[in-house]
C-alpha cells in the first residue's frame, strides 16, 4: 500500500448509520477533500491541468467540492 494511502476503516459513530436499510452512498467530506486538494498538488507539481472526470460521481455536491478545491475545467465522455 503507498504511503499516503489510507486503510479502510469503519466509522467510530457506525450506530449512527444503522438504521439505514436500502444501498446508500455516505461520502466522507474530509477525505474527499483531502483526495482531491492530493491529486490537485500533483498536477501543479507536474504542470499538469487537473480536469477530474465527472462522469464517476455525476453529483452537483461533488462537483461543488471540485470548486472548493480550485478546479476550474473538468473532463467527461460526452456532453448529455
């Protein structure tokens, strides 16, 4: 495993999610920021223009995330 990755590990409040019944994406905000503010240093160290590939998520919250982070161009497979 590199060295930046982080191991799985499970909630310390995983009661809080309990009553959830049906498949749910729960996203972790930090660790997205996190992610994306990792992958946008290395595209600046490399000179590289950091465009995340939107059609992954295809969420307007993570798409706000981009933005927090300074992503201003995005990469997608087709325009619809």
């Amino acid at each position: 495993m590199p060295a930046h990755a982080t191991a799985y590990r499970e909630p310390a409040d995983w009661g809080r999610w309990s009553g959830i019944s049906h498949p749910t994406l729960i996203v972790d905000r930090g660790r997205v920021l996190a992610n994306l503010r990792r992958m946008r240093a290395k595209a600046d160290a490399s000179g590289t223009r950091f465009r995340p590939h939107v059609k992954s998520h295809n969420s307007p919250t993570i798409a706000a995330l981009y933005r927090e982070v300074g992503v201003t161009a995005i990469t997608v497979s087709s325009v619809e």
